[in-house]
C-alpha cells in the first residue's frame, strides 16, 4: 500500500503540488478563525446556584438555605462533584457534571430540584436563583468603592451601597460582554414602617391594608426608575 502511495505521488506531481497548496492555505484560513485567549479555558462543566440571605448569619446560611438545597439536587444524574460556600447574606452552591452532560439540560434537572427546595426555605430568607453560563474564568475584574480622601464622613457604607447597585452596577450591565454584576459589602438601605395599631383600628385598616399599600409603592418606584 505505502509503495502504491509512493509510486502514484511521483507519477501525478502536478496533482500532489496543487493538493500541497490546496492543504496549505486551508491551513492559513484555519489559523485566522481560532479564538485567542489570554489563558485556555480547562473549567469544568458546573452550575452555580447563589442565594441571597441578607438577614442570616453564616451558620444559619449554612443550615437553613445551603443544606437544603444540597439535600434535593444530590441525586442528580451526572453529578461528579458537589461544594458550596455559606457565608454571611450569601450562599453559593457548585454542582459539577460529567463532561458529557449538556449544560442547558444540567441547569433544567437544578431549575426542577429548587422548586422541591424552596417549599424547605422560608421567602424571607432568600430565593435561589441560577447564576449565568459562565466559566471559571469568567471574573474579569474586582473593584472597591470608597469615598476620596477628606471625605470619609460625607458618605457612609449604606450610600456606597446605593450608589453601587442603583448607579455603577447599572452602567455596567450596558457593557457589551458583561452577564452580571455582584455587589457584597456595605449595607442594603431598608425602610421601616411603625404601626400604630389604634390608630389603624380608627381608620377600620388592617396590616393586610398596609402590606397591599407598601407593594404598590414599591412597584410604581420601580417603574419610575
């Protein structure tokens, strides 16, 4: 077979020459559409699961957010490795697939678990949500706001906060590239509302009138933003 080759190569060496340059600039154009990285992408085939828990501690992260979820997604089909990281307001929660494992249909398998998990986790302490398709190498840039120097008192961390979520976090997420935006530290600005209870009973309301009233504000607030 390999004298065969060697025979017809010699006898058609315009045929060989063209085929030779034929493969060459194949090559060439082959070359001009690889993708470049500054590092090769080697993650895993993972889903994030993140939970906000402004209100718990890490322990209770742990216990009342993090453990239940890991106890309905465990006997996922696939699964390779399972981690997860409880820390103060923030839950997050790696799930590692086979290499095989279509990554659109890992995240339905999650998204139909977390249903089952949220019956186990009251609202108040958070709602899972799945973080986008990305890879490890995702995380381009980690940045702290603070205020300049001789201006330490003029803003405090729950105005940092705010301007981070409501003005830097926003112009952000115009950026082409961008899929999403964490904001930790600081403190979220809440408002509390006082009830005074005769008064209500004044009035013929009940909380149900005030919880109704404040959901509709807070709605047409979002819409003017």
């Amino acid at each position: 077979m390999l004298n065969r080759i060697i025979s017809f190569s010699i006898k058609q060496k315009s045929f060989i020459g063209l085929l030779t340059l034929a493969l060459v600039f194949w090559g060439i154009w082959s070359a001009t559409k690889l993708p470049v990285d500054a590092v090769p992408d080697i993650t895993n085939n993972q889903v994030q699961i993140i939970t906000l828990t402004p209100t718990l501690a890490a322990q209770e992260t742990e216990q009342l957010v993090t453990y239940p979820i890991e106890q309905s997604i465990a006997n996922l089909p696939g699964i390779v490795e399972l981690r997860s990281i409880s820390r103060f307001g923030l839950s997050v929660i790696t799930v590692v697939f086979k290499e095989e494992m279509d990554i659109y249909f890992a995240r339905q398998l999650i998204n139909e678990k977390l249903k089952e998990a949220e019956e186990d986790i009251p609202s108040t302490f958070g709602k899972p949500e799945l973080a986008p398709v990305s890879t490890g190498l995702g995380e381009i840039y980690q940045y702290a706001l603070h205020p300049v120097k001789g201006a330490e008192d003029k803003y405090s961390p729950m105005d940092l906060r705010t301007m981070q979520d409501w003005i830097i976090a926003r112009q952000l997420y115009g950026t082409p590239g961008v899929a999403e935006v964490n904001s930790f530290g600081g403190f979220v600005k809440q408002y509390e509302v006082a009830i005074n209870p005769y008064r209500l009973k004044s009035m013929n309301l009940t909380i149900a009138d005030i919880f109704t009233a404040l959901q509709k504000t807070m709605k047409t607030q979002v819409a003017h933003t």
